[in-house]
C-alpha cells in the first residue's frame, strides 16, 4: 500500500510546498519544523492501522469508554537527515520505542556511482513490533532496503511501515520490491526524475544539509 499525501486536498501540501521552496529553505529551523510536521501527519495516518482496545477513563465528573492503542510501534530513523521527522512522529507516538541508524553514501573517486554504508546501530528488540522506518528522501531506494536488513539483526518486525517525504518513482519500485510483503508506504510526494548523481528532481536538494549545514 501507498499512500501520497499530495494526492490529497490536505495541509501536508503547505509543508512540502515549503520544504522545496528555496527562499523558506534559507531558514533551517522552518525546514526541520516542516520535516517535523510531515512526520506528524504520517504518524495520525500510521496510528489508524494500529490494533485497539476499549478501556475505561475516569473524569472528575464520572467514567467515559475510549479506544486506546494495544501498543506502540518502535520509530526507527535513519541519521542524520531523519531526525526532525522522527521528533514528528515521536510527537504522537509519544511512548514509543526509538531506534537509530547511520547510513551514507560512499562515493567511488572520480564516478557518480556509491556504496552504501551502514555502521551505528542503537535499536530495541524488533522482534513482533509494529516498526516506522522514517527517512526524509527515498532516492534509489537502496539505504532504505540495506537499513532495513540491518534490523532485522534484531528481530523480524511483525509490519513495517515506511515514513518518507519526498520519493522518486525509481525509489518507490525498488524498495516495494525488496521489501517485505504488506510493507505500508506513506509518503509526501513522489516525484517522477532522479539524476545520475540519484538526486530526486524536482526534489528539495540534500535534506540532511538544510536541516544541519553543510558537511565536509
């Protein structure tokens, strides 16, 4: 399943409108802010497929039934460039578990072609859990898959949920393919063009350096 916010008549297009938009993008704190706000709206999407239970609440004034998660699910985000929507969903899914994971490119001297490394991983037993993998742009796809399998050192996930702002078409595909059936995607937008260089175009640039500044 895919779920495109742009698709829909929804404020979540204000936010990516200004995550793309070059001027808001001089302001760091407006784009973490916006980054933070996807992750909220992901997360009230993601929590309608979360199992409840009814309990009883005690007011001042008498008991009221309510429905209320069975669970939380744990929010794994990859570093760095995915910390302002994890604090998003972490916003909602305010009892849930965190886990975090480094991934970069490494690129090869003088090609546009890169690896993928994956080194720190800090994590909670995945094993049954419902897992948010969160990550601002799903380019080729493929931090996503390897980050994935990473995890899952740890335990099989019992459902995995995919939490991206801005995808390409090529990216969407090619995690759809290599990761497990039933994965859910929920994603801000798609966008149809990646350069060699696997930037997404229109895209919104490196999201990690308009969060954070610039690396070396």
């Amino acid at each position: 399943m895919v779920k495109e916010l742009a698709k829909e008549q929804s404020v979540a297009n204000h936010f990516i409108a200004e995550l793309r938009d070059t001027t808001v993008q001089k302001d760091p704190m407006r784009f973490r802010r916006n980054l933070e706000r996807i992750g909220e709206v992901i997360a009230l999407e993601v929590s309608r497929t979360m199992e409840y239970e009814e309990v009883e609440v005690t007011s001042p004034l008498g008991a009221a039934q309510t429905r209320l998660m069975v669970e939380q699910p744990v929010l794994a985000t990859i570093l760095r460039a995915g910390l302002p929507m994890h604090q998003g969903l972490l916003n909602y899914f305010d009892k849930a578990d965190s886990a975090f994971v480094s991934a970069y490119r490494k690129h090869r001297k003088g090609e546009d072609a890169f690896d993928v490394e994956v080194e720190y991983m800090s994590s909670p037993s995945l094993e049954g859990r419902v897992v948010v993998l969160c990550d601002p742009m799903l380019a080729t796809g493929r931090s996503m898959v390897l980050v994935y399998k990473a995890l899952l050192r740890l335990g099989k996930p019992k459902a995995l949920h995919v939490a991206v702002a801005i995808a390409s078409v090529e990216g969407l595909e090619y995690a759809k393919l290599h990761l497990p059936a039933g994965t859910r995607f929920w994603i801000g937008a798609v966008d149809e063009e990646m350069t060699a260089q696997a930037y997404i175009v229109p895209g919104l640039g490196d999201a990690g350096d308009l969060a954070y500044g610039a690396k070396m």
